[in-house]
C-alpha cells in the first residue's frame, strides 16, 4: 500500500478523517430515528449489528501493512514514547482539543433542546446538515494544510471556533442555531485534520503504529476528561434547563487555544528536523 506524501499528506489525512463526518451524515439521523421508532435500545443493537459485519470487512479486505517490520528490528518501549517531548506534544495537543470538543458535543442536544427550545423533530435535519459541512470542511481544512500550512490553517480553524463558541454557548446566540452547529462541528474537523497531518509526521517508520495507537488513545481520554469536566460544572435549573453552560463555553474556549501554541512547536521541531519552513 503507497504511503501518502509528506506534501500530500493534509490531503490524505482530510479523506480519512471525513469518515467521521459520514458517520455523523448518517449515524445520528439514523439512530435519532431508530430510538424514535423502537426504544433507546435499539440504536446499540444496530451499532453492534454493523461493528460485526466492518469487523469481517476489515478482515477480508484491509491489506497487510508490514512494510515497515522487514528492516532491522528495533525495540520500541512505551514508556520511551510517553517521555520523547516531542511526541507528548503531540498527545497533549490532541487531548486538549478533544476536551474542548466533547465538553460541549454531549451537551447540544440537551441545551438546544431545553435552554433555546429547538424541536426535538429538527434535530435529524440539524446533524445531517452539520455533517454534511463538516465533510466539507475537513477537506478543506486537509488541503489548505498542504497548501498553505497547518498553521495558518490551525489558526484560522480555531479563531471561528472560538467565535462560535462565544457565540452560541456563552450568551443567547446572536446567529442562527444551524449556523452555531455547524460552524462548531465544521471547525473542530478543519482545524483537527492539520493537527493530526503534522503528529503523523513525528513518529519514524517503526514508531508509527505505536504512536498513532497512543495518539488514538489521548483522543478517547480527552473525550471523556471533557464530558467529564462539563458533567461537573452543569447542573438542571426547575425548568429542565443546564444551568452554568457559558462556563463549560469558556473551559471549551480555554482548551481549544492550546492547539495551535503546541501545533506551533510542534511544526518547529518538524521543520528543524525534516523540512524546510513553509508556514
């Protein structure tokens, strides 16, 4: 299997982060769907109908990669990889925006819902359209990486996250609840995707399977410290409304503004090592 060019990389990394935003195009519609027509069951045992049948895909057509195995064998210790400071960059760059992304994704549908009365028959067509954008933008976002840099890019992704983010979860919002959510979702897949692109370049050939499977970790941990820490801070007012939202809105802005600072460091110790400096 051809490994995607340094310089084509972003572009690569954006196909198969897109996968994500697919799953949300049709996932979430569909399980929405399904607990409406069954109960709230019945979305897990689809899920669990379908992990079995990609778990047979994955072994009738997903090629051996072992490429890298045929050189000389070099043993690889994790604790080597926790310490390498470049590498817990990387995994701390990751973890933090995964804590601000999942302080707010389990909260949206309660806090649409219940503070700004969007109808719980809308909410379909809202992850649909959010998702459909956001597969948009992750593409984007993995070729402006390549073609202007994953800095700029990142900086860029998150200044309109964190407008977005102001806007629509720290005061009533003053633009639309479609364009709040899909401006949030799209934003958090566009500026990701440099992030991502530029950690795959830190690990050598023998390293990467280990960092990636690191790297995958720090995520579902940032996933759930942020839906963790936003559990802390809200609370149900005698409405039904979340109490204390605009303060789960600044944690997720305060986390946000750690990628690009470490994406920065990264990328110079990338360009020292590997590169000239294009961003």
């Amino acid at each position: 299997m051809r490994r995607s060019a340094p310089e084509r990389r972003g572009k690569a990394m954006g196909i198969v982060m897109g996968t994500f935003s697919v799953a949300a195009v049709a996932a979430i519609p569909f399980g929405l769907e399904l607990a409406e027509r069954g109960t709230w069951c019945t979305p897990f045992y689809a899920i669990s109908i379908l992990g079995f049948i990609v778990f047979w895909f994955i072994l009738q057509f997903t090629p051996s990669m072992k490429e890298h195995l045929k050189g000389e064998h070099r043993p690889l210790a994790l604790a080597r990889l926790l310490s390498d400071r470049k590498f817990l960059r990387a995994f701390i760059m990751m973890a933090t925006a995964m804590i601000s992304s999942y302080a707010i994704i389990p909260n949206i549908s309660a806090y649409y819902q219940l503070n700004l009365g969007y109808p719980r028959s809308s909410l379909g067509f809202l992850y649909l359209v959010g998702g459909v954008f956001s597969l948009i933008l992750i593409q984007i976002g993995g070729r402006a990486s390549d073609k202007i840099g994953p800095i700029p890019t990142n900086i860029l992704g998150t200044l309109l996250l964190v407008i977005f983010l102001y806007d629509g979860f720290m005061h009533q919002p003053a633009s639309s609840l479609l364009v709040v959510f899909i401006m949030f979702m799209g934003m958090v897949c566009f500026r990701n995707v440099s992030a991502t692109t530029e950690a795959s370049k830190l690990p050598k050939p023998h390293e990467r399977a280990a960092f990636m499977s690191l790297f995958s970790s720090t995520q579902h941990l940032g996933n759930g410290i942020g839906a963790l820490l936003a559990s802390a801070i809200l609370s149900t007012g005698q409405d039904g409304a979340l109490v204390n939202m605009e303060w789960v809105g600044l944690l997720s802005i305060v986390m946000a503004l750690f990628q690009p600072l470490l994406l920065i460091k990264i990328r110079q110790g990338n360009t020292t090592q590997n590169e000239p400096v294009t961003a």
